[in-house]
C-alpha cells in the first residue's frame, strides 16, 4: 500500500463511476457525471473550476482516462480524480434466443413486481404466450407441407410411437415379475389411460366419417386444434403455472381476433356458408387464412423490439442475471475487473472514494463492494486501535428492518462512519504490529436509478424450504393476493434474508447475528473481536436517487426505493426534473443530465447529486437525511 498520511499529505478524492445497460461508449457516462456534479459551462458556480484529462498513472489505457479537478472550493488543499469501471466491452453481443429464455425465466416468477410494474409483467407474459402459438403453428405447417399427408398424422404418429415404448417397458417390467413390480404397475396404468384417447379418435371417426372432400372430423380437429394444444404444453412446461394464467388471457385476445375475422368474412364473402367462416375463424388454426400471416407478425416483432431495445438494454440484464455456464463466466470477468479497478484505487494516493453508479452498473457496484470488502476485512487494522466512533456503531441495536434508527440517529451513524472510515486509513498507514495492514476508503456509495429496487425478482431463487427459514421468516412479508402471487413472493423473500443471515448481501445497517456487532464478531481462533465480511454498509453510507414511476414510462420504471429491502438506512431520495414537482417522460438516463429544461443545473435531481456526492466533503451527505424519503410508505415495495 502506498504510503500516505493524512494528517499531511495531499488530499485526493476518487470517483469510481460505473455505467449501466446498453451499448455504453467508454468515459460516456463519467463525463455526464462530471457535469452533473463539477463543471456544468451554464452553471455560475462552477465558473473558475477546471479538469484535466491524463491516462492511469501505468499508461496502459488511454481509453478510459483519469479527469482530474481543481482544488475543490471550500475543501482546503483537496482535488478529485474520476474514474470509470467499463464493463460493456465484456458483455459479448446478447442472441436474442438468449434474451427471450430470460424472459420465460421472469414470467415463471408471476406478476409479483412492484406496484404499478405488474402490468408490464402481464403484457410480457401474453406476448411470450402469442409467441409459443406462433411457434408450435409455423412448426405443424412446416411439418404438415413437407409430410404430404394428412395434418392428422402429426398427431396419430407421435401418440403411437409413445404408446409404442410404454408397451415395451411394460412387457419388459412384466418378464421380470415381482422385482419390477413398482415400474410396471404404473406403466399398466398408464397404457389402459392411452386407450381411451384412441377409443375417442375411432368414435370421432364413426361419428364425422367426411365428405368427398376427404376432411373428417378427427382431420378438422387437428388443424384447428393441435397447434393450440402444443404451445399450451410448451407454455405450461417453460413457464409453469404463472404461464398458464397469462396463456388464458392470450386465448382471449385470440377470440378477438376470430370474431373480426368472422365478421370480415362474412362482409367480403357473404354468399358462402357460415358453417364454412367458422371452421376457418380459429387464428391458429392450420387452416385459418390468417394463420401464418398472424404467426409471422408475431415473430417479427418481436425480432423488431429485440433489435431495438431489448438485446441493447435488457440483453445486459440477461446476461448478467441469468446463471447459465457462459454467462457466469461474463459475471465472473466483470467482477474481477471491477475488484481489481477498487483495490488499484485503495493502493492510490487517495482517502476517500465514492462509488456513483447508474442502473444495472448498481448492481455491478454492489457485487464489487461486496467482494473486495470481504477480501480485505480480515487484514483491516486491529479493533481495539481504531476509535471510539467505531466501538459506537458496533454496540449500536439498529437493525435494517425490525429496528431502525430515528431521522437523528441516522445523522450521527453517518457522521460516525465517515470518522470510523478516517481512522481506518490512519491505522493502516501506521501498523503498530509491522504488519501490512489493508484500508477501506469507500465512504460513500451512490445509486441512480438502481435495478437493485427489484432484487427479489432478479437476484432470488423461489427455493424449497430452506434449514435456516424459521430464522429468516421473521424478515419475510407476507401477502394475500389469489393467483400464487404469495407462495413465489415468500420464496423469493426467504431466499434474500437466507443471504442476508448468511451475510452473502450486506445490508445497510448491517444484519445483526447471534451476540456478533453490527461490523465486528469474536475470532474463535484467536478470541479477538474482527471485521465481519456484512459491514460494508455500518461504514460506507449509501444514498439511492431516483425518479418516481408513474404509469409505467413517466419517471424512472428500472430505479425506485432500495431502503425497504437493503435496509432502512439507505436514504432514498425521489427527485424530480422540475422544481414545480411531477414526472417526465422516461427519466432513467436523466440523473446528471443537466440541460434539461426547465430548471436545468437548478432541478432538484442535480441538486440532489451533488448533495449526495458531496466532493468538498464538508458534511452534506449527512445533510441528505432530512431529504430523504419516508421508508415507511415503501414498506409494501
């Protein structure tokens, strides 16, 4: 660690920002930073302040410049570095097979978003259900061109082939008498069910033999039928239950569209008979005129919004949320890069840092805080060596939910943290032991428009019952609504406080376990009091901003309230665009947007940052709590 004092040399803040989705271009975001929070030209107060843009000090990366500051005002001797973690250019190019698995994985999950979100769930959810229709229906019409046969052969076919093997294994379990008797009495059981759907094709057969136009009533049933019945199965197998309740609703839109064409075809073409409209009114029918016309549309609107928007922006999400083997590894990378990037700045001539991060880049921030604060929280300086502001927060009783701390409290915790912080640094440049000792310097952390708002549903697994959940059931809130919405909503729940207890989520404050404090817990090997891996969040305040959603596209719909989940310590600021109050439309890229009018450089979303960023580090990050929202009224987030 380089040396540094303090109490004598230079003081030097870093900025670490991280971007969030889309195709980011390198220094984008830091830059809108910067004029959010230092150099806004039409600003009077930033006139006189200056930057300079220069690489890392190893010059081995000119494309993600260091932009220094001048001396901050009224900060005695202190100037500012900024950073950017960029991560972009390790998220390789999302397929658009890749964004729509994750999008089944979410609609698996139910209608369960915040309030005022559940209505994009639902129009996702029947869109993926038009989607499987579209699907199974361009499959059987394929099929049915290149079989030349009857459409009804792609059903008889497969059932017979299955039927076929159950026959054997059953033979097979029979030849082997009382030691495969589990397996064939089942198999017998299902074979005496499997000819009842063949009694019922022969009676259909008898019942509707067809005319001389060859098309009996077993032939009808399938093309209508069939493609029907598969994406049925196919949403009921991809997307569970909470499938099937968006699958009824997209049968729904479906009649609709029968009736216009009923209604069509009987304006265009009223000489034939309505007996001949009907048959072909079914939209995904095999034989319906509209069939493939309907299907196509489906399919390439969706490829539309995938190029537009979906693979650019949630193909990020997708890939960092999602846990299959190739993007574990893209996590993986982005993660090493980022510890790497905020251990570099520990080793720097710096005393504070600040992490700002805007949107998924949040979460991004999270997991490296998390990381690299578990890295060095077993070589920070000895407890008893660093002060009494320290001891404080340790014997502190506040907990994130059961027992927060009141508007003043939360004042001195902040005020505390950042003195527990400044001891922190002092002790390690001064190990009394002669051994390296590693700093912790993050005192704040600042979110803008944070997908962490929906970490139940993006970060949690609806897991059995787990050992530990009586324990962690206490931190579960439970609903009442019909439809499922309780039991995928309590697992998810469960599973979060089982991170928590298990400290894999540090929350702020930090969760209080057995008799450990809230930053520190006795070492069984040496039976000295150490850092445990949960305090990040007792030292490093965290301050989330965000734009109030309304009706879905007005304000922010990704960011929102962290402080009901991650703790009530959080301060969560609602801002807005205008001094006068009231939503724009889709603000999620607005947060240091500084032209933006009316107020530009004076609305209170810029005031807010500023506050929260606080370069001059004179104390109005603690300010901040007198502003911030009322954690209460999120409580049912």
């Amino acid at each position: 660690m380089a040396a540094f004092d303090p109490a004598t040399g230079h003081k030097r803040t870093a900025i670490l920002v991280v971007h969030g989705i889309g195709s980011q271009r390198a220094l984008e975001t830091a830059r809108g930073v910067i004029r959010g929070v230092w150099l806004d030209r039409n600003n009077p107060a930033d006139r006189g302040k200056r930057i300079w843009t220069h690489p890392e000090r190893d010059g081995a990366d000119i494309d993600l410049s260091v932009m220094t500051t001048s001396e901050v005002p009224d900060a005695k001797d202190r100037c500012v570095d900024f950073h950017e973690l960029y991560w972009a250019h390790l998220m390789s190019e999302t397929k658009a097979v890749a964004v729509l698995l994750w999008l089944y994985e979410l609609c698996r999950k139910g209608p369960i978003m915040k309030p005022g979100m559940n209505g994009l769930w639902w129009a996702t959810a029947i869109f993926l259900c038009l989607m499987n229709l579209s699907f199974a229906l361009l499959a059987l019409q394929g099929i049915f061109l290149f079989s030349r046969n009857g459409a009804q052969i792609m059903l008889v076919a497969p059932y017979l082939l299955l039927f076929a093997s159950l026959f054997l294994g059953f033979a097979v379990a029979a030849s082997w008498g009382k030691r495969a008797s589990r397996l064939a009495r089942p198999l017998a059981v299902f074979l005496l069910w499997g000819l009842v759907p063949m009694a019922i094709y022969v009676a259909v057969g008898i019942w509707w033999p067809g005319g001389d136009d060859g098309l009996d009533g077993v032939e009808l049933l399938t093309q209508v039928g069939l493609p029907t019945l598969i994406a049925f199965l196919a949403t009921l197998l991809i997307m569970g239950k909470q499938g099937k309740r968006a699958f009824w609703r997209a049968l729904v839109i479906s009649f609709v569209m029968s009736l216009i064409y009923i209604a069509a075809d009987r304006l265009w073409h009223w000489d034939t008979s309505f007996c001949s409209t009907l048959i072909k009114s079914w939209v995904w029918g095999m034989n319906s005129p509209w069939s493939v016309a309907a299907a196509s549309a489906v399919i390439a609107l969706y490829l539309i919004v995938n190029a537009a928007f979906l693979q650019s922006y949630l193909g990020d999400a997708a890939r960092y949320f999602r846990n299959s083997p190739g993007n574990v590894a893209v996590r993986r990378a982005i993660r090493k890069q980022a510890v790497d990037t905020l251990e570099r700045l520990h080793n720097g001539q710096y005393d504070r840092i600040v992490v700002v991060a805007h949107s998924l880049g949040t979460v991004v921030a999270y997991d490296m805080l998390r990381a690299y604060f578990s890295r060095v929280s077993g070589d920070l300086p000895p407890v008893t060596q660093l002060g009494q502001d320290f001891a404080d927060i340790d014997r502190a009783n506040w907990q994130p939910k059961d027992n927060p701390a009141s508007i003043e409290d939360k004042k001195v915790l902040r005020t505390k943290a950042r003195a527990a912080i400044a001891r922190i640094e002092y002790a390690a440049s001064q190990p009394d032991d002669g051994r390296p000792r590693k700093s912790w310097l993050v005192t704040d952390f600042v979110t803008l428009g944070s997908a962490l708002t929906h970490a139940y549903y993006l970060m949690c697994l609806d897991n059995e019952r787990s050992e530990i959940e009586d324990e962690a059931e206490a931190d579960v809130e439970a609903d009442s609504e019909p439809g499922g919405k309780v039991d995928v909503e309590a697992g998810l729940k469960r599973d979060f406080a089982r991170r928590v207890r298990e400290r894999e989520f540090p929350t702020c404050p930090p969760k209080r376990i057995d008799n450990d404090g809230l930053l520190t817990f006795e070492n069984a090997k040496t039976g000295e009091r150490q850092v445990h891996n949960g305090a990040l969040f007792g030292l490093t305040r965290w301050t989330n901003i965000y734009f109030p959603r309304s009706q879905i596209f007005w304000g922010d719909a990704i960011g929102g309230a962290l402080s009901p989940i991650f703790g009530r310590h959080i301060i969560d600021l609602e801002v807005s665009t205008k001094k006068a109050g009231g939503a724009d439309f889709f603000t999620h890229t607005a947060y240091w947007d500084v032209e933006r009018k009316p107020d530009t450089y004076q609305a209170p979303h810029i005031a807010a940052l500023r506050k929260a960023v606080d370069l001059a580090d004179t104390g109005l990050a603690i300010a901040l709590v007198d502003e911030g929202a009322d954690p209460s009224r999120h409580a049912g987030d």
